[in-house]
C-alpha cells in the first residue's frame, strides 16, 4: 500500500480473490477512515480492470492501476495487457500469486503468470518475499511510464503478503540496461531540417507518440512554422486539434481520402510518434515509394520496422521537436496544402454528406457521431469499442482537447469501450465522456454495467444497433461474397438491461427524435444508455482494402 | 527481390535474472526463424550475461530481431555479427569404438590430420575432441563416419569475441553510470 502511495496512486480498479486477499485486507483501511488515500472501483470481471486502468491511463497521463487474484483473475487481465503493449499505454496489473512453496505444484489458481505475460508485456516480474515489493513496485511504475509506456506485470506470491518488513521506501529513476530517452542526436536533427527546407510537399503523419510526449504545442509550432499539413493516426487523433487549418484528417484504411492519396504523391513524409501499421500504410510495397522519409520516435526497434526511413531521429519528441523546429525555415506551402482540397471536396459529397446528413432511410451511425459531436462540450472524450461504431465515431468526431481519445488501435480488441469509459471518467471527472459501442462489443463487457451503476460513473453510453457484427459483415460483402457467416445477431431488449441495473435509457428510431434524445442524453445526470437503431447494412467508408496501395482508396462500394 | 540469407551471430548481454532466455527466444520464435546455436555464459564483467546465438537471416529480419531483443527491460546491449567480425570457437565431440580404431589405422590418421584430440580411450571407447570452426568440426564427423566407427557425436554451440579491444558493453555501462 505503501509502495503504491509512494508512486501516487489514487485510483485502483480490481476484484479480490484468494491470492490477494492480504493486499486486499490492507487496502481496506486505506480507502477509508484517517488513512484513506485510494479509491478502489470494483468491478465485475477482471478483463474489465485492466481496460479500465487502460482508459484512466490514456486520459490522465498517469499509471493505470489494476489489482486482481491469481489464475483466472490475472489471465482475465490479459487482453488488457496486450492491449496496452500494442497501444503503447502505462498500466500496472498486480496480480496475486500463490506462495512460493506451492509454485510449480498446480496449486490452487496457480499460473505461470511471468510466462503467459512476458511476450505481451513491457516488464513481468514476480514479487516472491516481501522486501522486494518497495523495489518491484517503484520499478514497475518506473518501466510502465518512462520511455514508450507500457504494461508492466506484478506478479505478488502470497507469502510476500504477509510477511513483515521495516518498511523501506525505494524511488527507481534509474535502470542501467534500460534507456527510456535516448540521447538526441543533432546530425540527425541537422538532415532532416534539410530535407523539410527542401521539401515542395511534406507531409507530416502524427502519431501518439505526440500525446504520450505531451508535445502537442511543440507539435504545432513546428506544423506552423513550415507550413506543414499533417494527418493523424486514429491514436494520434487529440494530438492535434480537428479545426487546426494544417489538420488534414485521419490517415488509414478508413481515413480521410485526400491524405491517403497525399502520402503516395509527397514528397518528403514526416513521421511523428507513429508505427506505420499496416492499417495505416496498406501495401508496404508500394506506399509512400517516392518520399524521403524522416522518422521521429522514442523507440529505435520501430526505425525502418515497416517503412524504410532517410533519416531517424530516435529521441522523445518533446525534445526532438523543438530541436527540429529551430533548425528548419518559415516557410508556405499553400498551393500544396489547396491541393487536398479538391479530393476532401470529393469526400464530403460522396461519402461525408450522406454520412452526417442523410435524408431518408434509417439512421446512420455519422449522422448520431455527429451529433454528440456537435452537442457535447468542447473537451469532452471519446471512447469507442471496435468497429464500425469505432470507425464512425473516430472519422466524425471533433478533437479540441489533448487526451480526448479512448480507442482500441493495435489490437482492436471488442469490449474495450465500456471498462475503458469507466476508467476515462474517474481520470476526468469534470468532463464529459462519450462511448459510442455497437450491440456486438456492448455485450463482450456489458457487466460493467454494474460498476457503473455502483459508482453512479456518468458515461454517456451510445449504443448503434444495428444487428450485425457491422465490420465484419461489411468486410463478407465486399470480400467474400456476401455470404453472412455467423454475422447476423439476436439482440436482448436493451432497455430491461438499463433498467435492471437502474440507468437512464432512451431508444431513438426516427431521425427527427436524434437531436432532442442526444440533448437528454448530455443533460442527464449520471450514466445515460441511448440505444440508436441503425441501418442494418450500412458501409464505412472511404475505404482501402486490405494490403492494397493507400492510392486505391474507394469512395464508394 | 528475394533477401539472401547468411549465418548472423548475435551477442546479447543482459543482467542475471531469470527469465531472459526465455524473452529471447521468444523473439525469434514469433518471427519463425531457428537459432541454430546457443550458448550461455558470464561475460568479463561482473552480473552480465553473455548469450552467443546463430542464426540463418537476411540482414534486415537480424536488424529488427536485434532491437526487439535489446528492447527487452533487463538486456543491457545486442548487437549482430558475420562470421569476419567475429574470433570464433565451437568443439566437437566424437565416441568412437575401439575396436573399430584399433582394426584401422586410417582413423587415427584422420584424427591427426584433423588437428583432433583423443582425450579417454578404454577397451569400449575412445572419445576425440576437436576444437574450431563449424566446417572442420563437421568435416572430421564426416570422414570419421565413413569407416563407420561413430557411437556419438556432438557438437557445442558456438562462443565467439569480437575482433574489437574491449568488450563492447564495458563502454555503455561506464556511459551509463557516469553518465
């Protein structure tokens, strides 16, 4: 507990079990009374906990805390583990552990934990005597938000529980085998200022590195300064506010159609804390062939990983950007950046328009994503499950707020947007927050519904219904021959859901209904399930299908 | 364009917790790609490991293998080689029947002309060891086994130094701890 106050945390997310009921027992004093220094939210399953800290952590910055039980308690954590490896979030899962005695008997909820996690983690450790807990605890939230954050796992035998110490508090701010910040290096800073001054077309790609760097006014001083346009992965989407004039969308396979095409005729491409997935470049083959590329990010096993870079300049880019930003000229790019134009003119006829505002038929999920956009508080929060709801809600969204974005990007993992709402709400509790979720993802995670109902957690649920497995129906039509395996879904009556665990619900089918409903949805207090009744059979679109160039982006199917 | 492969010895050094074998691998296990030797062992400086792995590659999945391994919390620096960058030992060990030696005397010269050592002889077996490289390690199985006198055969993995003065790591550490 100690340790855990030591590293400043105020909110845990857990369920108690056998192995950890020591923990647990102490944790009871010190979330009440003269001692108290935590909250503890309880949850309803232990994939919930992890998804939770995962969402506090994108919010707050800080370290997402999840404390579970040995065996299925902790494997229930995995998901979230791996979540946050691939999304580059700082979470701490401390899990119990049987005692070291028992450990390789098939004891009781007994797993090799340090084994099943260490591929998925940043660091696994497991804590076998208690003084090694001040040590493992300040290391573990040392690795988990230092460098490219992660996940760090703590694997707490049970014996090491209860054994009794004098307690000695540790700071770790040091590793010598670990090298969180590498060291900028001014040559590489020096080429690739001389490769922006040279540039008649750059174009810059922002990632979350910029967000997990807190560089976002760096970010913009040296977009301004060159005059820049810059896309944003799905991850990067706050890093840069949605109304800034060098703002040119989202990149990727549902992304904005002028940037995709943009990135194969640029001439010089800037990434910044970005991975190039394959969800942004498509066929690596072909993408982005013609440009010199600069490559900006903390960590150097992600240089030339994907995309051959000209140079790279390995550092955190808090510090590499205003570097750069020194070293490269005023400059303009205006007929380069009024080439975009034509095709997101193009875009907003043929896809944007009948998105957010179509005329008949049923609703549509950009229209219902635009209108909480358009209705909410300019800081609030979007989190989204994964999907086609996920895809809508990141495309038309409005981002004016750094940390404003909860999402699933690497592992694209359903059942992500309820828990990680709950933790976006206590990282912010004076904003609002917005999970946009389809009746598919709602369900992998529906019983956090009793957390939330326990903890009275105002998230705005925003339920798209439409009867499908959307994403993956729309991918059996475009690509397998419209054969629906297993797509179609039975849904429960959502409404007896919300009312059994006493939250607010309101159903809308009729467009004109959208505005009022979405209205209540923001002014009632509290949690608030608005369940949207979708066209069944409706596109994300534009689209670049699997592995193909990002240049044969299609507007329509 | 298809990648050429070449025998790539990475050098990993990493701190004495448990574990980080096991990290290691891993990363080559999710890439497919088999090591093809392994040797473990203290390095010259105190608490470091020293991990010798082979491996078939082409040199961009050696470059992103090496960096994904050295991104692992605990490992200290790795670093990859060809075999010209490298001072490099493996030893074989062969058993031999005796009778077999004592029947033909071709293989007593083979042994020699090997450079080979016979290290235990008794009226079952005689063990010869040969220190070197792959090849000549190899090549002594192969003559030896064409007078069909092998009862075993081994061969270790292999150990190497680099051709450089100084351990590579002793200079990021200082770096590391003054630094």
């Amino acid at each position: 507990m100690r340790a855990l106050q030591a590293e400043g945390v105020k909110t845990i997310f857990g369920y108690p079990g056998g192995s950890i009921m020591p923990v647990y027992d102490a944790l009871y004093d010190y979330t009440r009374g003269e001692k108290k220094c935590f909250d503890h939210i309880l949850v309803r399953h232990e994939q919930g906990a992890a998804h939770a800290a995962e969402g506090y952590a994108r919010v707050s910055g800080e370290v997402g805390v999840a404390l579970v039980t040995s065996g299925p308690g902790v494997t229930n954590t995995l998901t979230g583990i791996a979540d946050a490896m691939l999304d580059s979030t700082p979470i701490v899962v401390i899990a119990g552990q049987v005692p070291i005695g028992a450990l390789g008997t098939d004891a009781f909820q007994e797993v090799d934990l340090v084994g099943v996690s260490q591929p998925i983690s940043k660091w696994s450790y497991q804590i076998r005597h208690a003084e090694d807990v001040a040590w493992a605890v300040s290391r573990a939230f040392y690795i988990a938000r230092t460098g490219r954050p992660g996940p760090v796992v703590l694997d707490f035998a049970k014996n090491a529980q209860t054994e009794e110490i004098d307690w000695e508090p540790m700071k770790c701010n040091f590793i010598r085998s670990y090298v969180p910040y590498p060291k900028l290096d001014m040559n590489a800073v020096q080429k690739a200022a001389e490769l922006i001054n040279s540039a008649k077309k750059p174009l810059a790609l922002v990632g979350q590195g910029v967000e997990l760097g807190n560089a976002q006014s760096e970010l913009i001083r040296f977009l301004e300064k060159a005059d820049i346009p810059a896309g944003r992965t799905m991850l990067g989407l706050s890093a840069l506010p949605s109304n800034h004039p060098l703002n040119v969308g989202m990149l990727g396979m549902h992304g904005n159609y002028a940037v995709n095409l943009k990135e194969q005729e640029c001439d010089v491409l800037i990434a910044i804390g970005m991975r190039f997935s394959d969800r942004v470049t498509g066929n690596l083959k072909t993408y982005a062939k013609q440009a010199k590329v600069i490559h900006l990010d903390i960590d150097r096993s992600e240089i030339d990983k994907n995309v051959k870079t000209t140079v790279a300049v390995v550092a955190d880019c808090k510090e590499s950007l205003p570097a750069l930003t020194e070293l490269i000229n005023e400059n303009s790019h205006q007929g380069w950046r009024d080439s975009f134009r034509e095709l997101d003119k193009k875009e907003r006829e043929k896809v944007i328009e009948p998105a957010i505002h179509p005329k008949e038929g049923p609703l549509r999920m950009g229209e219902v994503v635009n209108m909480v956009a358009e209705k909410s508080a300019d800081d609030a929060i979007l989190v989204t499950d994964v999907g086609q709801n996920q895809l809508f809600a990141t495309r038309y969204f409005k981002y004016h707020h750094k940390r404003s974005i909860c999402t699933s990007g690497g592992l694209g993992t359903m059942g992500y947007g309820l828990p990680a709402a709950i933790g976006a709400t206590f990282a912010a509790p004076n904003r609002q927050v917005c999970c946009f979720m389809g009746d598919g993802g709602f369900q992998m995670c529906i019983q956090e519904l009793g957390t939330i109902m326990e903890q009275h957690v105002p998230v705005k649920m925003i339920l798209m219904n439409n009867h499908y497995l959307g994403n993956v129906r729309q991918w059996q039509d475009m690509f397998w021959m419209r054969r629906k395996s297993f797509t179609k879904m039975l849904n429960p009556c959502y409404e007896a859901i919300a009312q059994g665990y006493g939250i607010s619900y309101q159903a809308v089918t009729n467009r004109k209904d959208l505005s009022a409903a979405v209205e209540k949805m923001l002014t009632t207090d509290g949690p608030f399930l608005l369940e949207c009744a979708i066209l069944e059979e409706d596109n994300v679109l534009p689209m670049t299908p699997p592995g193909m160039d990002v240049d044969k982006m299609m507007l329509e199917v | 364009m298809e990648n050429r492969k070449n025998l790539y010895t990475l050098l990993v050094y990493s701190e004495n917790v448990a574990g980080i074998l096991n990290q290691i691998t891993a990363v080559f296990t999710r890439r497919q790609v088999n090591i093809e030797s392994l040797n473990v062992s203290a390095s010259s400086i105190p608490g470091v490991h020293k991990y010798t792995i082979t491996a078939w590659s082409d040199e961009d999945q050696i470059l992103k293998i090496t960096r994904q391994i050295e991104k692992k919390i605990d490992v200290v620096k790795a670093n990859y080689f060809t075999d010209e960058q490298l001072f490099i030992r493996e030893s074989g060990l062969y058993k031999l029947s005796t009778d077999k030696v004592l029947e033909n005397p071709e293989i007593s010269r083979t042994i020699r002309r090997f450079d080979a050592h016979i290290i235990e002889v008794n009226p079952t077996y005689t063990i010869v060891m040969k220190h070197g490289i792959t090849e000549d390690i190899i090549s002594l199985f192969r003559a030896l086994d064409t007078f069909g006198c092998v009862l075993q055969y081994t061969r270790s993995g292999r150990i190497a130094v680099t051709r450089g003065m100084q351990e590579q790591v002793s200079e990021f550490l200082e770096e590391r701890e003054n630094g």
